[in-house]
C-alpha cells in the first residue's frame, strides 16, 4: 500500500496529539510527537538551569539533548525519553507548559529538532503534530490538517487532562497560558504557527473526538486511494 505523510498543525488544546495518534492507528502509520520533543527539551534546559537566551547556554544545551520515543508494552502508548529517561510525565505538567513557547522561539533548538523529526519521517506512512509541520518540518506533506477550536473550549479540555494526570490548574490560569502561547507562537520570528493555503481546517469545538479522527482519516485514505 501506498503511504502518506499526514501533518497537522494547529494551536494549543485543539486536541491535536490525541488525534494525530487515533489517525495513526487507525491508518497503521507512525506517530512522531513533534510536541513532546520541544517540551523535552525544555525539560532539558530548565533542570541543567541553562537560558534559551543566552548562545552559549543553548549550544551546551544541544550537544547533551538526546530524544527518542518507546513503545510501552503494558499500555502499548509511545512515550518521551529525554538522554535516555521516561519524561513523559514531567513534560506534560504546566511547569514546561509556560516555558515551551521561549525554547521554541530559538532558532537553532528549532532547527535541531527539525533535523530529528525529518530523519523520522523519510521513509513516510507518517502523522506528525506541532506548529509547523506543513509549513517547515514536511512542506511536501501529502495531507496537511490545520486544527483550531474557541478558546474556553481548548481550556476546559486542557483542565481535564491535568485533573487526569493528578494536577489541579485553575481554568483562568490555563486560558492565560493557551492565550499567551497563540501569541508567542503565532508571531515568533522563527517557524511561526500559520494554516497553509492547501491545510484543510478541521474545527473540534463542537465535534466528537471520533468525528474530527473520522473526517481526516477519511481524506487520507482519499489521497492513499489516488496514489
């Protein structure tokens, strides 16, 4: 069969890693959390107390990051190891939260971690998600998603999975946090979140996650079809 590579980009709390994944084993392609890689490495930075601002700091930081992804074989998810640790809980706390968007605003961060994900995606059959992905990371990507939903929406989703994983956030902290990485994220510099003219956007603010998971598998396997 014919493989695709998938991108989907979009802003914080759309629900685009779980749909990226629900994308990729219903299709039986490779998830690459593009996400949890800027979040590892700001894990990164933040414990060796190195600045994103300062050259220095960042090209130490470099030559000592190391990321990868594991299947875990009793809940059979893909989970983050940072220079050979599983992070994957640290990283999703609001610890990294309000840090990720000033460690994805360097250049050179974001050029090395482009680097990774390109490697990953060569040989395709592959659903990537981020800020960037149809833009940078796979400009040639056969099927770009650009996901958006209203913002009380995003936080209240973004409250749950912190409920879930044992963290009590205030939802007005969270709406200040989704609000300030739209802003960061949209007007960076480098690599800035935008929807390319050939995304087609998806709108989860009213959807079910298996509608949105449905509707974008449904224009893969359209693409897969034609090929």
């Amino acid at each position: 069969m014919n493989k695709i590579v998938i991108a989907i980009d979009g802003y914080s709390g759309c629900g685009k890693s779980s749909t990226a994944k629900a994308v990729a084993k219903d299709l039986g392609y490779t998830y690459i959390d593009s996400g949890a890689m800027y979040r590892a490495a700001t894990l990164h930075f933040l414990n060796n107390f190195l600045s994103p601002a300062n050259p220095h700091d960042v090209e130490k930081g470099l030559k000592s990051l190391e990321i990868s992804f594991h299947l875990n074989p009793e809940t059979l998810k893909q989970e983050t190891y940072l220079n050979g640790l599983n992070v994957e809980k640290e990283i999703r706390t609001m610890r990294i939260s309000n840090k990720v968007s000033e460690i994805a605003t360097v250049a050179s961060i974001r050029k090395e971690l482009v680097a990774q994900q390109q490697r990953l995606g060569r040989k395709k059959g592959v659903v990537m998600d981020g800020r960037d992905i149809g833009s940078v990371v796979f400009p040639e990507a056969d099927l770009k998603i650009f996901m958006t939903a209203d913002l009380d929406t995003r936080a209240a989703r973004r409250q749950e999975e912190l409920l879930a994983k044992g963290e009590l956030v205030e939802l007005d902290a969270i709406k200040t946090n989704l609000s300030d990485r739209d802003r960061v994220d949209s007007t960076r510099s480098e690599s800035p979140l935008m929807k390319m003219p050939e995304a087609v956007e998806v709108d989860t603010s009213n959807s079910t996650f298996g509608e949105q998971v449905g509707k974008i598998v449904h224009l893969a396997r359209q693409i897969i079809d034609k090929k």
